[in-house]
C-alpha cells in the first residue's frame, strides 16, 4: 500500500504544505480544516504531521535542514537530533555494511550514511511504510540516498550475515506515553540486543532512554558481549542513552557522557565507581551536565575542574575557581542560608530581585512552588538553589549567568 508520504514530495502538495506553513499547533483545528479542503485525508494528515514537527525541529534546532524533511508524529518524537546522530555516526565510519534496524524517519540513517566512504553503505530497515518514505526523502535532501538503502522489514528477523554492524533504536512509546521497562520497548531490548550474536565482532549499538535502569550485567548477559554505556546530552538535556556492544564498545564496562556543544561534541571517559572528596560550600556552586549525572561521571567532572561534591547524595559540586567545562555549569554563590520563606523573601526584596530561577535537588518543594512563596519582586535576577545538604534545607542564591540558561 502506497503511503501518503510518498506524494508529499508532489506539486500539489508543494502547495499545501506552503499554505500550512503559517500555522502554529494552537491553531491545529483550522489548518486541519483547510488541508481537507485542499487534499484528501490522508494526504492532509501527512502535511499537518510534517508542518508541525518542522515547527518543532526549527525551534528545537535539532535539524539544519528541517523545512525540508518529512516527518510523520511518532517518528519525529523518537528520532535522535542531527549534531547527536553525526556523533553516533562516527563509530560506523570503518564499516562497509551497516544495518539500521529500527531507522523509523532516518535521523540515525542520516548520521550513519555521512560517515561512510567509499561503496559502504547502511540497509535500513522498519515495518512502518510513513517512516520509511520519511526517511528516503529526509536521505535525499542531505544528500546520502546514494549511501541508504531502505527495506521494509522486521527489526528481529531481518538476517544479518551479510553485515559488519548493526544500529537499532527500538520504539520507546506506547501511543502518546513513554514505556519506562525494557520489557516494554517495541521489539522489547533484550529481543534487540541478543542480535549482537548475528554480528563480526558482535557489533552492534542500541538506543535507549536515558532513565532506562538497567545493569551491565544484563546487558552483557542478553548481548553476549563486552558492552560500553554513552550518555547524551544536547541543550542542557539528557537526551538519550546508547549500548556499545562488542568491537563497538572501547572496552567492556566503558562509561562515557558526551556533551554536544555548539563548537562539537565533548566526551568525558572514566569508571562510574570513582569517589569525588567532600567540602563546604565555597565561592562557585557548579551543577553538573545532565550526561555527567545520568552517567555517574560525577567524581571524574569534579576531577576535570578541582571541585569537591557537597553531598554524596547531591548532584552539586562546589569550588574556589570555576574553571571552564562543558561538563559543569557555574553559578557565583552570593548568599547561603537555612531554607525558611520569610527570611529569604526579605533577602531576595532587599536585593531587589524580581526575576528568580530556581533549581531543587532532593528538596520537598518543586521550584514553582518556591516561586509562589517567595513573591520576587524588583529587576534584578538571580539563581535560587534549594537542596538538602546535610541533612538541612539549604538555599543558595547566585548570581544570575549572562547567558541564557536551558529549559
């Protein structure tokens, strides 16, 4: 059966596509109501798919060619950035035949494709026939079609013997919810990773979510394999986790958090069982990249930048300088004090400070919470830390970075 995305790339609908292009998501129910009247249904659910996850990804930044791409709901939810697929991607580089198992709208096929030379290719692969006309379009605006096939096929029975490596991102949503179980996944993860076995070397890489609470142990038991854990983040988020198996992982119990910046990726490599020392509170509080705490990289971030942790069950380092990093973000400590309203109130007021970020770490109050407690008024800004250090509820004030903090 022909997908409607198929004709996306058509004149007419060039021309719808232009004229839901004004469009925001608020006002969904009348550019559905003029794209039935100028295509039919399924066309009309193609383009509003598209129109509104381009809206997304030009926003989001996570595409440099966004306007260009198709994409259908589910497939632009799950599918990983750009900067973050080319970074995967570069492990690939030294295979001839690379299969991608789950490639839904081609994000991860796009990185894979761009790191080949020569006539290796990637064969990618979903049982989905919207993504996959997605991806054959998205592999042709940038321009690596010559460097993708794509078949519709199963990610647990398409054979393997003609590959070097493999990539699979198993879908991770249940309608509009996220599976929080490995046993969830869709086809479920250990299903996914005992196809290592099918592959040279074992190699093969699996996405998962970041939150995924999972032991290498069973990793390696489903894989049979050495296997490597790599946590992503993009924008101040945690955006995905991936399993590095066999002669993909650099060695077996690997840990790496990776930072995508805007001048490139940066990657910190250490053992997650390294212990950061303890201290007070000095002049820099430093909040550690989201990768560096889901990677259990907090000690070696404290290394790096002559920190100390200022609590063991706290992801808050502190220190006298702060020394440049992508792995820890610096905030210059003005005020500490035990947490109580009135008091902070009457400081913050005296202070001026009207405009307030807050941020909580193992505290009973969520941050817009805080702010409604607090009634911030004036023009100054400041960063408000609330967290339990010690055993006590402590709140931090610092001076507001000039840069604008992710969200």
């Amino acid at each position: 059966m022909t997908s409607p995305y198929e004709r996306l790339a058509s004149v007419e609908a060039a021309a719808l596509l232009a004229a839901l292009a004004g469009f925001t998501e608020a006002q969904a129910p009348a550019a559905a109501a003029l794209a039935r009247k100028l295509a039919d249904a399924e066309l009309a659910g193609a383009a509003l798919a598209t129109t509104f996850a381009r809206r997304r990804a030009v926003a989001a930044r996570k595409f440099t060619r966004a306007r260009e791409m198709f994409f259908t709901r589910d497939g632009y939810q799950q599918c990983s950035s750009e900067a973050v697929a080319r970074h995967r991607g570069t492990r690939f580089g030294a295979y001839r035949r690379v299969a991608d198992l789950c490639c839904g709208v081609g994000g991860d096929t796009l990185g894979i494709a761009a790191s080949l030379s020569g006539d290796a290719r990637v064969d990618a692969l979903d049982l989905d026939a919207d993504a996959l006309a997605c991806a054959r379009h998205n592999a042709d605006v940038y321009g690596v079609a010559g460097k993708a096939v794509f078949h519709s096929g199963d990610a647990l029975g398409w054979p393997l013997g003609a590959y070097h490596a493999a990539f699979a991102d198993p879908a991770r949503r249940s309608g509009s919810a996220r599976v929080t179980k490995a046993t969830e996944y869709r086809p479920p993860l250990a299903h996914v990773l005992a196809r290592a076995g099918e592959l040279p070397g074992r190699a093969l890489a699996v996405k998962i979510a970041p939150g995924l609470r999972v032991s290498d142990d069973a990793l390696r038991a489903a894989s049979g394999a050495p296997v490597e854990l790599e946590y992503v983040s993009e924008r101040g988020e945690c955006k995905e986790a991936v399993v590095w198996c066999g002669d993909l992982a650099r060695f077996d119990g690997a840990r790496r958090a990776t930072v995508i910046a805007a001048d490139g990726p940066h990657m910190l490599d250490a053992a997650p069982a390294q212990v950061a020392p303890l201290t007070k509170l000095r002049r820099w509080l430093g909040e550690p990249d989201p990768a560096v705490i889901r990677s259990g990289l907090i000690a070696a971030a404290c290394e790096r930048v002559a920190a100390s942790l200022l609590d063991r069950q706290l992801a808050y380092c502190t220190a006298d300088q702060a020394a440049p990093t992508p792995f820890v973000r610096w905030f210059e400590v003005q005020e500490t004090l035990p947490f109580g309203v009135k008091r902070l109130r009457a400081l913050l007021r005296a202070a001026g400070i009207g405009e307030l970020i807050v941020k909580t770490r193992a505290f009973p109050l969520r941050p817009e919470q805080i702010v409604a407690l607090l009634k911030p008024r004036g023009d100054m800004r400041a960063v408000l830390v609330c967290a339990t250090i010690g055993g006590t509820k402590t709140a931090i004030v610092c001076r507001a970075p000039q840069e604008a903090l992710p969200t």
